[in-house]
C-alpha cells in the first residue's frame, strides 16, 4: 500500500508523536507528489503495518492523567 503527500506528513507526524519508527519515503525520489511508503532499517516496505500501528495508537485513550472540569 502506498500514501498520498498528505497522508505521508500526518502518518509521518503520528509516528513521531508515539515513537513508532521508520522512514517514510517517495516511491519515486524525483516525484514528490506521487506515492509514498514507509521503510524500516533493512528497506523493506512496512507501510501497513506501521499505518496499522498508528490507527492503534490514535485510538487508544491516556491511560494517565486526569481532567479537570471547570
């Protein structure tokens, strides 16, 4: 499976943001508009399974905290 541009910088955004790793990167180098994919360190494509981990990740709810209601 590939990604848009746009899916790539949010998909991109949300591995950062929960620490799961890869490398996104354009199918193309010189089209960076066209597809896009996420490799892990050894350049196998993991784009599924990272875009499986990251919907996880979105949907999990903080299992720390707390809310204040004003």
């Amino acid at each position: 499976m590939t990604m848009t541009p746009q899916q790539a910088f949010e998909v991109h955004a949300a591995m950062r943001q929960h620490g799961i790793s890869g490398t996104i990167t354009a199918v193309t180098p010189e089209d960076s508009e066209g597809a896009w994919l996420v490799l892990d360190e050894a350049g196998d494509d993991v784009t599924d399974r990272v875009l499986t981990s990251v919907a996880r990740a979105a949907a999990r709810r903080p299992e720390r905290g707390f809310v204040v209601a004003r």
